[in-house]
C-alpha cells in the first residue's frame, strides 16, 4: 500500500549543516554479536552510529575494531568520550576519534559519578568550549538542566544532548517538563541520549518536541535487539509525527465520537 | 641479541623492547595491525600523518598508545 | 531501504476466524470532511473501520451515508451500537446494521451514563449473550474490570473491548495493570476501544500486549488527522514490536553501554 | 385528492400521509433514496429483503425506520 | 503548642446518620501478633475497624476470637464477608456477623475472582439490594466503575467503598479519574477501600475529594506497622485538609516567592 | 486521645549541629496579609522561616519589614539570597543577611534564568565555597543533579537543597528516582526545596528519605492557606513516618487481608 | 453409653457424636466456648436469640456451624 | 542654605542632599527607621557595628543601601 512506504513529509534533522534523515542515532556497544549489530543498526534505520575509542587489545589485534562490521561509507560515525572523568581526558579522546579520519563530530561525555554516569556538567562546559575552538562539532551528553544546556549552546556545542534517564538504566523520561523546557529555550538542536527502554519512552519523548534521540541499551539489551530496534525506529517516527500533528486536547469529560442526534424512537 | 640494540617503550600500558631501529610502521606490521584502522598517540601526541609512519623512528621511553574504535553507546 | 518496508514477522490479529494484518481499527467520526476522513483512513492502515447506525436525515437524502465516501470492498465495515443506553436498543441496532449486508460484526456498546459514556456491564453481559445466540460477533466495548470481561467472554464475545479512559476524553491509558491484566486472563482477543490521545499512548498501550486499539477522536480531533493518523499506524506497530521483543529491565543504577577497560594512562 | 386515498404513516419520528398504495419502494425512490444503501425497519421489524420492497405496501399507521450508515467511532 | 493539637474544623464523615471523627478505617488481619494489631489501630486514630466471619477452630476454642483483643466498645465493629464468592453466600455471611449482636453495619464483598480478588458487580449490587431491604446499612466494596457505583447507591448501599488498587497488592491510586468520578457523582459517602500501600497513596486519594478510606494490608505488612498507622493517620488527616484547603493552581513556569522589587544596585 | 499527641519517635533534624524537631521550613513571601502569614506559619508548626534581604522602602519605613510579623525568638530566621543572578550578589546579599544579627545561615540561591529561576550551578558552588570559607552554614537552593549537590557538600555547604521543581510551579516531585539518588549519596542533610504544591508531593517526597522540605507558594497561593498550612505539616510527618515504617512490598496480584480458611459450607 | 443414646450432628464441617438430649448450651460448654461470643447457624438458620440455646436440644442430622469474628479487612 | 553645607549621597538607588556632618544615626532618624531592623552598606561595605552608626559621618559621594528582611521563599 502506499500509504506504508510513503513516510510523511518533515524537514530533516539538520546538525552543523549536515542533513539527516533519520531522528534516531544508536550505539553500538552490548550486543551479543557483530552479526546481531550489524542487523539490529539496520533495523534502525540509524544514520548516525556512535562508537567509543579505546586501546587496541593487542592480543587480540584488529579483532574488536568496529570497523571490521560497519561500513563507513554508509553510516555517519560519532565518536564519543564514554569513560572520560574530567574535561582532559575526553579533550584527548575526542582528538584521538577525529584522527580517526572520518569527521571533526564528537559526542562528548565527561562523567562525574561512576554509580550514574551523570555529567560533570563544569567539565563537559569546559571541554565544549576547548573543542569547539578547535573546529570539533561537539553533542554534549548532559543532564536535564536547562542552564546547564544554554551554557553549553553558549559554549559551541552544535547540539545539546539531555538524558532521559541515567545511561543503561531502561527508566525512560523521568522528567519530560525539563527536556521540553530545554527544548523551547535552545536554538541548537536538542537530541535525548540515554534512559530510552522501550518504544513508549521514545515515542513521549519526540513527543515533547525534540529532534531526535541517540540510544543503545534500549535496543542491545532487549529479548529481541533486531525487533526492538525496528520498534525504536517506528516509535520516533510516530513520535515526531505525533508532534507535528498537534494532539487532540485532554478533556476529563467523555465526547461521544458518533453522532447523537439521528436516534430511533 | 645484546641488550644495547634494543629500545624501551610503553605501548598501551604494558613495557616493551623493541630492536632499535623500528619505525611505528615496523611495529604495527609486527603487531599485524593494520594501519589504517589505528590511531597513534606518541608521548601524548598524535601521529596524524600515517605516511609518516614509517618516518617516526621509536626512541627509547617513547609512550605509545594504539587506539581505534570499538562498540559503544 | 529494504528494512524500511518489510514489517517484522508477526501473527496476524485473528477474530472469529478472520485475519488481519493491521492492530488499528478507526472510527469514521469527527472529522472535518470526507475527504479528511478518507485520506487519514487511509494514512493509519486500519483495515477495520466502525461506523454508526443512525436515521437518514430525509432532508439530506443520502447525503450523510458514510458510503459514499468508504468502499466497503476494501474496508471491513464494523457497525457499532453507540448511543445505545440498554441492552433492548443495543440489540436493535445491531440487527440493523447486520441488515445492511456486510457481515455479522457489531462493536456492541450499552451505555450507562451520558457524562462519561461508560458501559453498562450488566446489560452488556445481557446483550452479548442475544447477539451471539444471533450468529453476531459481538466485540464488546466495556471497561477496564476484569471480571466484566470475563463474563463477556463467557456469554459469547468474539473480542473484548476494554477502554484506556472515557471515549473522546484523550486521557490515554489510565490503567495499564488493569489492562495488562485482562490480556493475561481472556483468550479471545482484546482491543483496547477509547482515550488514546497520542501516538505515545498507543504505543504503550500496545506495550502491554493487547492485540490491537480502536481509536477515532485521537485522529480526527488532532491538529492534522492525517498525520495524527499516520502517528498512530507507527505507533501501534511500534508497541507491538517493543512487546514481541521484550523491554531491556530497568535499573536503578546506570550501566555504561561503552566498555569500561581499554581506557589510556 | 381525497382523504381517502392517503394512509399515515409515521417516517422517522414525523408523520407523514402517502397515497395508499404505495410500496416501500415507491416511498424511497420519493424520497430520492437509494435502496441498496438503507435498511428499513417496518413496525419494528426489519425487512431484510430488498428485493421484497415492491410486494410490501404501507398500511396507515405504519411506524418505519429508515437507518444508513454514518461515521462513528 | 496550640496548633498542633488543635485538628483543623472539618465536618465529621456521616455514615447511614452515624458520625465519625476519623476518616481512616482499618482491618484486623495479617498481624504479626494480637498485642501488634491493637498497638497498630489505636495509632491509626481509626474508629471502624473491620472483621471477618468465620468458624470457631474447635481445636482452639475462643482463641481466634478477635474479641479477645479488641474492645467493642471503643471501636465499631464492621464485619465483612471476605471470602464469598456469590450474592447468596455473601448473604449469609453478613447475616451471621449481625447476628454477633453490635450493629447492622456490614462491608459487603462478592469476589469474582480469586487471584484479583476483584468484585463480582452484578452479584454485589444484587446482595446489596438484598441486605439493604433487610435494614442493613451496606457498605459494598467495588471496583472503581461509575456505574456499578451509581448502581449500588441505588440498590440501596449506605457508602460505596471502590478500590484503589487489589486487595493486598499495595499498588496505590490507579486510577484516579475514575475516584474522582465516582465522587463527584455521588450523593452517599465514598470510601476508597483496598490497595493503599504507603502514606502518600492515602494522602492522594483524600485528595480527590472522597470522604475516607480503609485499608489493611498496607499498615499490617509494613516493616513497622505501628509507625506506619500513625504515618497513615497523619496522612489521610492531610490529604483531606489540603482536599479543603484547594491546591495552588500548577503552573509550566515558575514564579519567584521572594519580591522581585527591592534588589540592590 | 494519647496517640494522637503522641508523636513518633524520630531523630530531630540536625543541620550544622543545630537540632529541629519540624522538618517543614517555611517561606514568608506571598500572603495575602502578614495576619495570614502568622497563622499560616504558625499551623505548619515549623522552626526554620526563610526571609529575603530588601532594600527598605523609603516610602513606607519600616512597614515592609517582616520582623514586625515575626517574633524572632521563637522561629530561625533563614535568609535567602533570592533574585540574586551571579556568585557576587549572592555573596553580598548573604552577607548583609548575616549582618542583621539572628544567625550565620543562608540559603543560598543563585539563579540562572528568570523564566524558570532554576539555579546557575557553577556559581552556586562558588559562592558556597565563599560563604562557607567565612563561617556560614550555607543551605544551597539547587537542582536535581547528583553530581552538583556533590560538589557543594565539597564546597562545604552545611545542606543541600534540591528542588521538587521549579520555584512556584506546583509541579511536585518531577523526579523522585533523583531526589533518592541524591539523598543515599550524600552525608550532609538533604532539604527538598520548592515545587511542592499539595500535601500529597510533600509526602510522596517525605518517602523518599530526604530530611525535610522547603516551600512557600504551595502553602501561600492554596485557596485556604492555613488550612494548607496544616496539611503540609501533617504530610511531611506521615512521610516521614511511611518512610521509617519501611512500606509493603508492591504487587501485582491480590492477596487477601481476611483468612481464606474459616469458610462455612 | 448405648449408641441409640447419640445424634450424629454435622459440626463446623466434621461429624460427630453428641448424647441425645444435649442442647445448643450444652455443647457450647462441652467445647469451652463462651456463648456470648458465638453466633449459631442450626440447618442454615441462625438460632438469634442466645438465650434460647438451653432449649434448642440437637437432633439427629443437625448441621450446626458456630462462627465468631476473626482479624480481616 | 548655601549649597556648600550639603553632601550628595546616594541612597537606596535615588540621589539626595542631606546636611554636611549628617551621620549614620541623624540619617535613620530623620528617615524614621529603627537601626535594629536595618542593615546599612555603606559604599559596598557592611557596617556592621550599630553602635558606630553615631561616629559614620555621611560623605559627599556616599553610596549607601539601607537593607532589612521582608517576605520571601
């Protein structure tokens, strides 16, 4: 049918003057295997994949190199600076992932706490700045506070990265007057990262108006990672459509929805 | 083999020696990795320029860190 | 892309018999104009659309007949009994509109209150049984109580129809145990009828397992029904998917979806 | 035209005088209706056969019920 | 200080033309000891307590009886009939707990369901029009569906008691809306029985407006029962002074509390 | 009745070795007359009052002042930096806030955008570490985020004060999964500070642990303010108490509170 | 005792063997129970009035069950 | 008055003229507040001793702010 295969018309998520498509970038970190990956990512939909930079393992050479399972040439690589306690080290990371070679684009973390993996909101403002000024088009991992985000708008950052819920936790969006106030404040785009657990928290989630979402326990830790990435991918459409279309208002009284003249006697 | 033509490095961590003489190309093509999917950090510098590689000789109590990308959110 | 357009395998909805690849039936109702209503008919996929029994308006001769503007060939026409306040006139026009010729379906309601539309149980449970003495496949518009709907399904029912909140309200799924909890016990199939107001809430309803949603004011009342409409098709597929691969578990504490070692001195 | 020849029926709640005789189906092509597209109820009965809508006469004081499909949720 | 144990002016809750100054009912069961249950309801402040009707254990004489531990003339004795399952049994249950000799008072189940505990409406409403042509005063325990309530008031029940969430499940306020609802609509007290897990779920629940609540399991099975009586004391005594004292209206954007004139320069 | 003027026995809270037996502080700003403020303040039964720091009205000598409505022997007067948008004025205005006489506290706010008056955390850790380098207690005003209320019990603050959500809003508790990540993390006590609109987000956030609460609006803009004033009082001590208690474990099936056997045949 | 001196009565659910004569008082004493907080259902009917009991003498194929209140909610 | 016998100081955000050797505790009274209710910043500095509001002669230039509590959150 048509209907199916037509998607609804959108402007396309536009970050640093690059286009996408999709409003649903995803990790690539838990899966059970490359396979798995590799399928689940496709799934998705996903033009944008976020990898980490870590040592090679030298025992076991090339072998956990992401690269051996995605094609560059068809997905955008985000190289993040998951595991960087201050503004330094994900400083150093992030120039580590652009000589990589691929782009100047880093999902920048600095973590503040190893029991939530929440920011340190005054390093990743700090790293912003330091990367920013070097070129780098930085998507900073942050938390729901919207001064925190305006200052790292202020501080360069091509979009700001609010959480839904603590990294790999599955809890959804615990605080969805925060994000949409974020959203209703920034002129950079705002992407929802981490917390997503299922299709509904991503389909409320776009709902508050944001442009996208970046997952990866979501999806990865699911029964069925492929199926849940396929779900993920409908959720943000219907989402984002939700948005656009303008929900029909709350009324705590019923309205009939046929008609109630034209009755028999 | 005397121990005068060796050198001594830290590579991702771990001491190494490593003959004298060797180039980063050397090293990766002995670790059998492929240059194109690694990134080089000398002594807190990065090594942008793989043609270089064969040009940066390994000096004794160089730091070396070998990175490249790996699954993650 | 290929994933794009082949659905992920699933069985498909089955009602007395009958087999449907779409879990989102439509109201035909509220909608500013045919033409509104066909195209965002045709946007949500349903292959089930309900419609009302009502007097011809004999001033306006043919004019109201939703068949001018429905092909019954390509839509299963589901009448309902709306506006139906016992269980005498329930079964009045469900006959009438058996006799229209489509087939033996009738979304039976037997309202007991004009300000929240909420069934009456006792003369649902009354009607059901008739109808479905009558040869009809009664899909039974009720509330959320599980006993209700056993007992419905004891007197006949091809499907149970518990609400997530009152029809027209936009209120969405009040209560997801209860629903999760008519799904565990009914063996024949339960669609959730009336309050979802967004994409989000069908999708979470579809969370709980349920076979399918009916909805109508959620699409028509909406700033664009036919996106609205496309929304939910996405979101029903959506939830649908998230439930069949089953939800990563929540916790309380975060999880990196980076690895934590490989990490440089 | 004399009383006579009319009946009263009663048409979807209003009262109406048609001329006796006529059949369901004159009655809906007066009223400009298409058959196949109604169902009519007679004295709470539903006649189920549409083609039987030329042998069925109205009586006065027939009570009848024209009902189509309308959008509803 | 005067003000704290001053309570604050309410009407008192009126019941089939008997006063109480407690709005909080409590059960008898699940108590770790005799000497703990007694502690429990004498710092819950409540003044109906209920009981249940069972047979004598031969074996153990009177040692079950819950007389033994509770004065019956401090507290008004509300006999049950947990356990039944139909009209007739529930009946004969309630005839025999008069027959005890305090009152003509009963809370009256009818279980549709054992793994629920949910009510069997039609049953229920049939018992109480039974019960209450027999001059009992029928509090009639149900789900939370307007119109088996407006139902049971009219068969002649005393109070309708719907419930917050299954017995003993300690899910807490559902479903809100539908208590609201019911209240609204209502001209006999409503008490919100079954379900209450914690304070702020009877703080809640007072705060729709019904006129009290009952409750067991949620003090008896809390670490610390005693504590959590008084807990739900307090709790019940605020959530109905903030029922009358209205909220403040909620607002999206905040509003300073401290005067925005005045600053230095 | 002993019990009801019995309270429960619980630690006092202690802030900067100061010991309090409410754990309800209450603002001053608001009311409609300071006779209401009086009696509101007086039925919450708390200790600790917050007042802001003026310039005096020329105009109106020393009419605005309330320690004409205050007797200062009798309640801790907190003053508050409010209105103060950068470390420098909050500095300042703490400082003549000390300099009034009563005490060497502040509670501490340094606002970071007007239209949601939600904190500015870098300079709210700065002017704590000021302010607690010269001998105040500091009492921060902050937001929800762990890793800030860390790095102000660093700086030295004496409590830390996150929000419920934003000043006046009446949201309640937006996040209850972070004011309980906050509270098992720190050691310094944790006052929830603001949003609070109604007795039941006052207990619902006693349950999480925390060690008391702040609020003005939700007390001063209810229809009937003491009244309210009441309820919060008695919500914060049956939150307190439920918390204590230890709850009943949440669950999904029904479990009965009468004994299941006993039954008659 | 001769067993033509017994009535089998059904008692809270288990048979048994009571003297024939034996009234409600006398059973209640014979188990321990104190009356005042009994209620007695003789053959689905409650005996209402307490001080009846010294005349209600059992008969053969009585079906008795006495109940009482139990801690419940 | 010859203008030579007036200070301009700046108080609580308004320009005035007040008479040369003016001090702290002339001004307060004048303006009819009661010292123990208020805080005075005298150009950015708090004076914190009371008893000194007698001996602070009001200096032409003189930015003072005259502070106490009022209502707030």
């Amino acid at each position: 049918m048509a209907a199916l295969t037509t998607p609804m018309v959108d402007k396309p998520l536009v970050i640093a003057g690059r286009e996408f498509r999709s409003r649903l970038m995803v990790g690539t970190g838990k899966y059970a295997s490359p396979a798995q990956m590799t399928e689940a990512i496709e799934a998705s939909g996903a033009e944008v994949v976020t990898v980490a930079v870590r040592r090679v393992d030298l025992a076991r050479r090339d072998a956990g190199n992401i690269l051996n399972h995605l094609d560059p040439t068809r997905y955008f690589l985000l190289a993040n600076t998951a595991g960087c306690y201050n503004a330094d080290d994900a400083i150093r990371y992030a120039r580590l992932g652009r000589a990589a070679g691929f782009n100047e684009w880093v999902k920048l973390e600095v973590i503040g706490d190893e029991g939530t993996l929440l920011p340190d909101t005054a390093g990743l403002i700090e790293a912003t700045r330091v990367l920013a000024a070097e070129g780098f088009q930085v998507l900073a991992y942050t938390n729901d506070d919207l001064i925190t985000a305006l200052r790292l708008e202020s501080a360069g950052a091509a979009a700001v990265m609010p959480l839904a819920s603590p990294i790999g936790s599955g809890l959804g969006l615990l605080n969805p007057y925060a994000i949409r106030t974020i959203k209703t404040r920034l002129r950079v785009p705002v992407i929802v990262d981490a917390g997503v657990g299922t299709a509904s928290d991503a389909c409320v989630t776009m709902e508050q108006g944001v442009d996208g979402i970046l997952m990866n326990t979501g999806i990865a830790a699911a029964g069925d990672p492929v199926r849940m990435a396929n779900a993920m991918r409908l959720a943000v459409e219907a989402g984002r459509n939700a948005y656009l279309a303008r929900r029909m208002p709350r009324r705590e009284i019923a309205v009939p929805s046929s008609p109630v003249d034209g009755m028999l006697e | 083999m005397p121990t005068s033509t060796l050198v001594t490095i830290r590579l991702n961590g771990e001491t190494r020696d490593v003959p004298m003489g060797w180039t980063l190309s050397t090293l990766l093509a002995d670790l059998g990795l492929d240059a194109r999917l690694i990134v080089v950090e000398r002594n807190r510098e990065i090594v942008r320029d793989r043609n270089a590689f064969d040009e940066v000789t390994l000096l004794d109590g160089d730091v070396l860190e070998l990175v490249h990308f790996v699954g993650g959110g």
